[in-house]
C-alpha cells in the first residue's frame, strides 16, 4: 500500500514496563484539554486527508496558549514524547483548536482550516499524546522511560489510548481505526482523569476556532416521543414507527442515536432495531430529528396491542426513553405463486404488499423458491406456479424445501434496463411454517419448450418452478469471478446449454431484442436495423446457484444429465439452478492448430486478455501482479504459443502492458521450446505505447530463426488522431493505435520469399455501444470513427501499391456482420450496410474489397469468442484481394472461448490463458516460376585447325537466378568440341532449383580459308632416253589442315616424257573449301649421247579365260628413228580379240631395263586402234618380268587394259640393238 508505515496497536510490550500513573491529573491551569485524536489520516479508505489533535477549551475563561506544545509518543515501546505542534494565542471558553499533524496517503478530504500546523506521524490505532507546558521534549515516555515528577509537572493533560502503557486513570481511552477517532464525551466537557471514562469512539469530526462553541454548564439531556405511523397493522405487513428527538442542551447533543426493542413483534432479524433520520427508505425527511424504521411483523402474533421501548442517546452519554403502542389485525387475503405470477410477462400485483403460500423447492444464499402446493395449481398454461422470495440474505430456516409456508411481501419485478423480469417477493416480513409435503414434480423442459426460432421470454410460464432437463450440452465453460493480481479465478458455476441434439448459438446481426433500436442512420426515411433474437433455445444453469450446492467447471461440449431444480431468470438469461451436483465432465480438448508444410508460412492474432507484468506503472491503471501470478501466465502463454499454435510466423498480439512484457514472452517461448527439445524459434518483440488508459498496448512477435522473417519496418498509425464526441467535443480516437509491420518470410528453396505487410488493430469495445445516453453516443461515434481510419489507412496503401500483400488482424471487437448500431468490419472490408440497417452508417472506403478470411471457413469453426452461451467472433483477419490465391486455411484454435474458466489457474496447461481464442491463417508461398536470366552470347567465328572442322573454345554465359543467385550453365556442344566446317548451333541453359529452365542460342561457324599446303620436289635433271626424250618420274603432295592430305595436279604429269631442254612443271592443290595452292620446278632433260636399248619378250598376263598373250620387239635409236612391232591375243568369255601392230612410233627407255612405247594397229582386223605398252625386265624372268598395255578405239574408248606381272614367258632388254629383224 502507499501509505507509510505506521505504529499500531499489538507491538509487543513486556508486562512489566508498564508504567501507569493512576490518578494524573491536568495541572490547575488545565482548563484547555484534548478533546480528539485522529491517527489514520491519508490511509485507505481514510474519511480525512491527515492525521489531527483537537484541543478544547471546557473552562468558563479565556486560556493562553502560549508556551504549550503537543506532544506524541508510540503506544509502546522506547521512544519519547517529541514535539509535535508549538501553540500559540488565545482560546476562549467553549472554543476548539485543530492541530494538523502529519498523513499517511492522500485517501480522503483535507481538513478544515488547521489552527496550528505539526508534522507528527501519528498511529493508526493506539499512541499517546500530552499537551505540555513547554516548548521542549518532555524527554520521558512514561512506559519504558518513566517521567520525573518534574516532568509530569509539565504535563497539562495526556491521553493514552488504544494498547498505550501510559494514560490518566485506571485504563487507557479505546483503540481507533481508519474510520474512527477518540472523542472526549460530553463535547469534549467531561474530563473525569480516567481516560478509558472520559473517551469514546465516533466517527472523526474534526472542529477548529470557527466551529459553534460548547457550553460546558448545565446540561439537559434529549427527549423522544415514539408512535407507529400505522394505527393498526395487518399481520405480516410492513409496520413504519416514527420517533421525535428534542436534542439536549449544554452542550447541544452530538451523535444521535435512536433504537427501538421490537422483540415482541418483529418477525426474524434482531431484536433490536435502528430508526435513522437520513431521508431514506421509512424516513421521509433528512435531519427533522424524527427518526424512522420500517420492520414486518412476526405472522404469529395474535390481535391485540403490544408495546415498543424507543430510546434515544447522544454523543454525551446522554439518554431518554419512551413506549410505543401498536394495534395488531389480521391480513385480508392468502395469495397463491400463480397469482403473483399471472399470465403476462408483468405480476398483476406489481408493487402490492401481498401474503403468499406455498412450498419451498429450494434456497439460494439470498432467497428461496416457493411454489404452489401440489393439487391448488390453476389451470391457465401461460401462468408459473412458482415464485422466487428475496430475503437479501440467508433465509431464515423455517424455509426449508418440502416445508408449506406463508410469507408476507412487496411483489416486484427487478430487472436490467432492455431485459425480462422476474417475478419475486421483496421486503420479505415473515416466514411461517405451515406444514410439509412432498415437493411438486419437475416440469420436464423438451424441444417444444426451447425451440431456436422462440420468443425470449418463451420460458416465463415456467419462471420459479421446478423443472427437469433429461440432457444438456454445454455451449460455454463455466465463469468465474477472476483476481487479476494473481492471476486467478474463482468458479461462479455458472455456463450455457442447450438441450442435446440442438445446434450449437452463434451470435447473429442485429440488435438483440428486446432492447429497442435508436434511430438509423437514415432517419426519417424508413429504418430496416436487423433484430437479434438472442438465441431463446439457450439455458443458463448456475451449479451452485443453491444453498450447499458445489460448482460444476464444464467446458463446451461437455453433456450433463437429468438436470433438475428451479427456473429463475437470473443475469439476464432463464437460469436453472440444479439441486443435485452434476455428475463428471470431460473437459476441454482442444486441438493444436495442423502444422504449416515446407511451402506455407503462418500469420496469427492472440487477444491476451490484459496481460499485465509484475511492476506497477504509476502512470497508468494497470494492474500489479505477483511474481508467481506472472510467472503463471508467462508459462501458460508460452504453452499455447509453442503446444497449440506451433510457433507462428508472425504473432500479432492485442491486450499487452509494455515491450517489456512482450520480451518477456518472446523470452520463455525462446527458452522452453530448446527446454522441450525444439529449435528456438528466436522471437523478437515490437511494441509501441499507445494511450490505454490501463497500459495495454499491440505488438509483434516475429519469428527470426534461420532468417525465417526479416522485419523491414514497425510502425504506429494513429496516436494522435482525434474524432468528435458529438457530446464533449474533440478526443483522442485510438486507446490502442494500429500496429503496422512489414516483413518478409522466406520460403523453401524452390519457393519466392513473401513480403506481406500486417497491421494489428485493438479496436474501442463494445461497452456503451447500446446506452441511449450520451455515452452510448460517444461510443457509436469513437467505434465509427476507428473503423473509417482504418478503412482510409488500408485504401491508402492499396492506392500507392496494388501490389502490396496485407493482413489486417486483431481484435476488433466487432462482430462480422451488422451489430444494428455501426458495421465495424464491414467498413473496414469495404462492404457496410446501407444506412437504414444500422444506428451510425459508413461510406465505401475501400475498394477492391478486402476479403474476411474467417468467413472462408466452416461455419462451425467461426468464433473466438463465447458471450453468454452464444458463439460469436469478434477477433478477426482480413486480407487484401491480392493476397487471397496464396491463403491456404484459417484455424480459430479454440483453446479459450470454450473452457472452464478455473482452468487459468493451471500454469501447466495452455487453456484459458485469456478469453479469447487466437486464429492462425496459413499462405503458401509464391512458387518460383521465373527462369534464370541468362546472358545472351555472340555468334563465334572459328577457322578450321584439324581435319573435317575445328575445335572451338568459347566462354560459357553466366546465368543469375532472382532466388538462387548464381546458377551453373551448360552447353551443347560444349565450349572445346569439335565443329565441322559451317555453322552449328551450340544451345546453353541453366535451371534453378525450382526446375525452372532458361535457354541462349548461337552459332558457331567454322571457314576454311587457308589452301593446302604444297610439298614439290627440287629441280629435275634427266638424260634423254630417246630422240623424244626422256620420262621423268617426281613426287608431289599436298596437306590441308582441315581436308587432309590432298592430290596436286601437276603439268606435265609425272611419268610423262619431257622433251630435251628445260620444262616447268605446274602443280595446283587445292580443298574441298575451293582454297589452292600452285607451285613449280623445273624439269631439265639433257639429250642422249648413245642408243637408248632394245627389248622384246613374249609370253602370258592374266589367267584363264581373261589372259592375254602378247609379243612384241621395240627398239629406241639416238637419231628418234623409234620401231618396233606388237602382237596381242586377248581371250574375253566366249571369245578372243586380236590386235596387230607394225608402226610403233614412239619408244622410251626409262631406265635400262623399263620401256614404255605407243602407236597404232588393227584391233580384230579394223585400223585405228592406239595402244600404249609398258614392260620392265626383272632380270630372272617369270613373275618378275611385267607387261602392261592398254588399247584405246579410234574415239578413246578403252576397248582393252591389262596387265601385271608375267605368268609366263620372257622379257629382255639389250643395251644396243645394231640389227633390227
């Protein structure tokens, strides 16, 4: 607590260091006396800002002042008196002074005008306090530290009071408190020196030099003169007594009080009783000095007259006495429980003081249920039998169920404003037992009776009455009544069913009836504001509703049977109160949201239901909890973020005190994932203050582990935007201004990264929204104006960028429709209702439309919230359409809405961490669809540099992927392969790890632009073999790089014969590429200086039927006079040629033994016909010897060519011939 630490009563003191002085007296100047101590000043719950001392002058002369102090020491204990206050003046008699001392707080209101300032801490509830004639410490305490008589001398008067260990007399004044001070009676004139005689307690009254001044002399005492108001009285009515008070004089009475003894009439409660004069309840007007109470009578009491004792006492110990008579009649009329019911919703007796019989069905801690006596039931269905008697408290046990009583009442109908009634008893006077009987059977409650499309008020016909339910099925968890410090909650047995087999209520658009709708927006044209029936088919069952009755903690879903016991209406729903306990429940078990697959990634919105740290923020009204109360809910958030969301991506959360709250988080779910096993998913918290008055702000926790998410920027929207309270002018329109955070996800490696961009929103609640008031008013305008600034913010930013992926989450509290007075989500999704729907009308803001992914779910699944049995959202995620081909699934992990709340006490499990349920929205990523960029390359001309083409090397393109980077790339043909000459298409392409594929193309060309190369021999020199010449032989060859070895054509050919002199030989190669290369030599052929030879020979080439027989003699002469003859035999299958020739006309030695000679014959008798020969000599005849001849006809037709080496016969060469044959 705030205050200071104070001394109060109870300090251990030793028995024996009481030092008492019995008999102190005040000094003979000691006319000034204290008259009140107050030591509670500023504590909680003080009436008065700080502690004072009063002192009072009860002498009949003026007193100085002058040279007094008050002084103040503990109760007990070592400390001395210390100056507390220094006095100074005048103070005449009958006069009061106030002395402010020192506060404890700042609970209460200030003083009136202090008369002196001290600064004394003062005791709550014991200490001592002397009025001394000096301006010094008295230096004693009289307890511990026993006074002098020389300083008891000083002491003017003293008060001990409470547990103190020195006072005046024989026993110390009485304790005081908080909400009392110590009086000294008689207005402060009696002054007996017995503290414990001369004090009193009333509540503090503190008086200063301007307050009426006492006479000490002559007092009188008051008077009273009692009647009762009502000459004769009924039985079991309400009786009003009236008592007139004349206060008595010198001084006038303080602190009347009046009572009267009513134990001879009265029907329960204490004999005795107060009569007030406040202007409340019996009194009719305050501070008349009549007093007043209305009390019934006991319904035993007989006709007749009986006497009241009134008795009136003041402030100053005074007192009087008077005696009332009352005249006592018997009642008119017994009603039974239906006829206070009636037919109608409202009792025909509304507001009547009534006497009713019937039998007690059951009792609750404030009242009982009655109900007709079985067989006096009348016969009208619309009208109840039974009937709820409110006692306030306790009733008295005559009512106990099964007992007939009579009981006397006022018939009222309390209800909430816009809410049915219940039909009760009030001002209860009496209750009589007139007997037992078996209690009525239980009306069995069926579909008929709780049909979804009913009236709300379908159950009234059955209001007080037993019933029976065969099968419920809760639609809530049962409440609780919750302390927040300590994070705990207390069952109030309390939950929602319906009967088994009916669907599950969800909340629908509109107003719930039967409240009644302000005027639409589009007022006076006709207004269409939906109505909300309220889902009539609900049943509230309070567990514990019942006297002795143990709470049932169930959880949505769980089914409970044979449920039997009174119908009341209670906490605005029909209520059944079980008089048997409920027999075992399940309990929750919810399942954790599905795991994201390697291409998804996960936004998610968590409401933490005022998440307060362990530190008190003085600047704002948060909440202070324990160590152990935080530590419990850091433990339970961290259960459901890791066990039931599954660590989400990016965690948008709403109700959070500070970052530091939120690190925290971030922290414990860190550590006790890598506790459980896990990979930390690294969380790191964004928070931003808003202006809640609590402190509750919206942040971020965002997933970094492994560069899963990497935060681009967090920003705060709205802080200091303002809207118009039609009421009270310009305000602030965000408690909890949007949160907006761009990021990026990465994905899988065959995925894209997502940037998305989420704002997290915690919008004005639905408090207020209904009110037909001003605040009602405000509310509408603060809820409108948020859903339009958020509207304008999210079209903004589709405007700059159609592109841009955005969530919009969090708490909204809105439903996801028309609430009848503003469409909250539909103004922000860009789709409100025409303003005939509703009370306060948005325009189109947005467009294209943003997309609720809530409602592309199943329908059984759309809630995260649950309010009095109805199933309703009021979290929410909204997309933009842009975004909506990557949503893969939204899940409301229903871990809270439905459980028990108790269930926030277990730190062990994850249910109930706060009343709302998160959601998790799933996204694939985008696919990764783009080809590598890969560099284009320009053709490649090569020159041939091997056979057939070339090898050509080139430089492979590099290629980059938007996702991977630098990808590899290969070529067909590779740079290195060979090329034939022309042109070639050699493609390269790269692919991603997506598979996707990105191709280049370009020629290579191979010429062959370099000719062959020529190999000729040196120049030639021959002698001349015959008068023509002489047949000179030479190699030439050609090599081409590409083409390979190549024939030259050369002229004169070689083996031909050159003539005598000097001959250039030509030579050409040239390649297939049409490249040549010519060179030349020369050929000289010097003239013969003697007869080249002569040969002949004859014999056989060939075999067979294709032989050829021949003969011939050839001779070549110096002078060219060449001759020789020929003669052939050519055998052909199936027949032979023959060829004749004389006329050789040219023969050519070439070597000695080698000759070639040509010239004509006749070819099968026909002129014309060439011939050319060649023979060679192999010195050692058959098979060595070669013979070659080809005949050609007149037009060179080849008609003959054979030859080789000899199969038979002889060839000879001579060197000289010197005959010829």
């Amino acid at each position: 607590m705030r205050a200071r630490a104070r001394l109060v009563a109870g300090v251990l003191v030793v028995g024996a260091l009481f030092s008492v002085v019995p008999g102190l007296r005040a000094q003979d100047t000691g006319i000034i006396v204290i008259s009140q101590v107050y030591g509670a000043g500023g504590n909680a719950g003080a009436p008065w800002r700080n502690d004072y001392v009063e002192i009072f002058n009860r002498g009949t002369g003026a007193a100085s002042l002058e040279g007094l102090t008050v002084q103040y020491a503990p109760a007990t204990g070592t400390g001395n008196f210390l100056v507390g206050a220094t006095l100074h003046g005048t103070l005449l008699p009958g006069q009061y002074h106030l002395i402010r001392m020192s506060r404890g707080g700042l609970d209460g209101a200030l003083l009136p005008t202090p008369d002196t300032l001290g600064s004394t801490v003062m005791a709550v509830n014991a200490g001592k306090v002397a009025l001394a004639r000096t301006v010094n410490w008295l230096g004693c305490n009289g307890g511990t530290s026993p006074c002098s008589p020389a300083q008891l001398a000083l002491i003017v008067d003293l008060v001990g009071y409470g547990n103190a260990d020195f006072f005046e007399g024989a026993g110390p004044a009485p304790a005081i408190d908080v909400q009392t001070a110590a009086f000294r009676l008689v207005s402060g004139c009696q002054d007996t020196n017995y503290n414990a005689a001369d004090f009193g307690t009333n509540p503090p009254t503190p008086r200063n030099t301007a307050s009426p001044f006492v006479n000490c002399s002559a007092p009188t005492d008051p008077s009273v003169t009692a009647a009762p108001l009502t000459a004769a009285a009924m039985q079991l009515n309400p009786v009003t007594l009236a008592a007139t008070v004349a206060p008595g004089a010198n001084p006038v009475s303080s602190f009347l009080q009046v009572s009267a003894d009513l134990s001879a009439v009265a029907s329960s409660g204490s004999s005795t009783q107060a009569l007030l004069d406040d202007g409340l309840g019996a009194d009719a007007v305050a501070g008349d000095n009549v007093f007043s109470a209305s009390f019934f009578l006991n319904p035993g009491l007989v006709e007749g007259t009986y006497p009241i004792t009134v008795t009136v006492t003041d402030g100053e110990g005074r007192d009087d006495v008077d005696t009332a008579t009352l005249t006592v009649v018997p009642p008119p009329v017994v009603y039974l429980p239906h006829d206070v019911q009636g037919s109608a919703s409202t009792s025909p007796l509304l507001s009547a003081f009534v006497i009713v019989e019937g039998v007690v069905t059951a009792r609750t801690s404030g009242g009982f249920f009655m109900q007709t006596t079985p067989g006096s039931e009348d016969a009208d269905p619309a009208s109840s039998e039974g009937l709820f008697v409110f006692t306030g408290s306790a009733p008295p046990p005559v009512a106990q169920p099964g007992h007939v009583v009579r009981t006397a009442g006022t018939v009222a109908e309390p209800a909430n404003p816009g809410s049915p009634s219940q039909t009760e008893l009030h001002f209860v006077s009496a209750v009589n037992n007139m007997g037992v009987v078996a209690l009525p059977a239980p009306a069995a409650l069926g579909a008929a009776d709780l049909p979804a499309g009913g009236s709300f008020d379908q159950l009234e016909r059955f209001e007080g009455m037993r019933v029976m339910a065969a099968s419920l099925t809760a639609v809530s968890g049962t409440g609780g009544n919750r302390d927040e410090a300590s994070a705990t909650s207390a069952s109030d047995g309390a939950f929602y069913a319906v009967l088994t087999g009916t669907a599950r209520p969800f909340r629908e658009p509109g107003i719930e009836v039967p409240t009644v709708a302000p005027a639409c927006a589009a007022f006076p044209l006709p207004c269409a504001i939906p109505a909300f029936d309220g889902n009539p088919e609900r049943l509230r069952v309070d567990s514990d509703g019942l006297e002795g009755a143990t709470a049932a903690d169930v959880s949505t879903g769980d089914v409970v049977t044979d449920v039997t016991g009174p119908l009341g209406y209670l906490a605005g729903a029909y209520t059944l109160l079980p008089e048997a306990a409920l027999g075992p429940v399940a309990g929750p078990s919810p399942a954790p949201v599905p795991l994201a697959d390697a291409d998804q990634f996960t936004v998610a919105s968590f409401s933490m239901d005022r998440f307060f740290d362990a530190v008190d923020d003085p600047a704002v009204g948060d909440v202070e909890l324990t160590a152990p109360a935080y530590a419990n809910r850091l433990a339970k958030a961290s259960l459901l973020v890791r066990n039931i969301l599954n660590t989400p991506d990016v965690l948008g959360v709403q109700e959070v005190e500070n970052l530091a709250a939120l690190q925290d988080l971030a922290a414990a779910v860190n550590a006790d994932t890598v506790n459980a096993g896990g990979t930390s998913p690294e969380y790191a918290a964004y928070l931003e203050e808003g202006n809640d008055p609590s402190g509750v702000d919206v942040g971020f926790l965002v997933k970094t582990a492994a560069g899963r998410v990497t935060v681009v920027s967090v920003e705060q929207v709205g802080l200091t935007a303002t809207f118009t309270d039609p009421g009270d002018g310009d305000e602030l329109l965000h408690d909890r201004p949007p949160l907006v955070l761009r990021a990026v996800v990465q994905g899988p490696s065959t995925m894209l990264p997502q940037n998305v961009t989420v704002i997290n929103n915690h919008q004005r609640s639905l408090n207020g929204v209904a009110d037909d008031s001003a605040n009602g008013v405000r509310a509408r305008a603060q809820r409108q104006a948020q859903a339009e600034f958020l509207a304008s913010y999210l079209q903004g930013r589709q405007s700059v960028d159609p592109q841009e992926a955005m969530v919009s989450l969090g708490n909204y509290n809105a439903w996801p429709f028309n609430d009848g007075f503003g469409d909250s989500l539909g103004t922000v999704r860009g789709v409100p209702v025409p303003p005939d729907q509703v009370v306060t009308a948005s325009p189109d803001l947005v467009t294209p439309d943003l997309v609720d992914l809530g409602e592309l779910g199943a329908a059984a699944d759309r809630y995260s919230v649950v309010f009095d049995g109805n199933a309703a959202a009021l979290d929410h995620m909204l997309v933009t359409a842009n975004f909506v081909p990557r949503f893969d699934g939204l899940v409301h992990a229903h871990v809270n809405a439905d459980a028990a709340d108790v269930l926030r006490n277990d730190p062990n499990t994850p249910y109930r961490t706060s009343v709302r349920d998160p959601l998790v929205a799933f996204f694939s990523f985008p696919p990764d669809v783009d080809a590598p960029a890969i560099d284009a390359v320009a053709d490649v001309a090569a020159e041939g540099n091997t056979l057939g083409g070339a090898h050509v090397a080139f430089a492979v393109p590099a290629a980059t992927d938007n996702l991977d980077g630098a990808v590899d790339v290969n070529c067909l043909p590779a740079a290195g392969s060979f090329f034939g000459l022309g042109g070639s298409t050699v493609t390269c392409s790269a692919s991603d790890v997506a598979g996707n594929t990105a191709s280049t193309q370009f020629s290579v060309t191979v010429s062959d632009t370099v000719p062959p190369a020529l190999t000729l021999p040196a120049d030639i020199t021959a002698e001349a073999s015959s008068s023509s010449g002489a047949v000179v032989t030479y190699a030439a060859s050609a090599t081409d790089v590409v083409g390979g070895e190549v024939s030259p054509l050369c002229a004169p050919a070689s083996g031909t014969v050159f003539p005598v002199g000097t001959t250039a030989v030509q030579c050409v190669a040239g390649d297939g590429s049409g490249n040549s290369a010519s060179g030349s030599f020369n050929v000289t052929v010097n003239a013969a200086t003697s007869l080249a030879g002569v040969m002949s020979g004859a014999g056989q080439v060939g075999h067979g039927a294709t032989a050829t027989m021949f003969a011939f003699h050839v001779k070549e002469t110096a002078s060219g006079l060449d001759r020789g003859w020929l003669y052939l035999l050519a055998r052909q299958p199936g027949h032979q040629d023959r060829f004749f020739a004389m006329l050789v006309t040219t023969v050519t030695f070439t070597t000695r033994t080698a000759v070639t000679f040509a010239g004509t014959g006749w070819w099968n008798g026909q002129a014309g016909y060439a011939f050319e020969v060649t023979a060679t000599d192999g010195g050692a005849g058959k098979h060595h010897d070669t013979f070659t001849v080809v005949v050609r006809a007149p037009d060179g037709t080849v008609v003959a060519s054979t030859g080789g080496a000899l199969q038979s016969g002889r060839i000879q060469s001579r060197p000289s011939a010197a005959s010829w044959p």
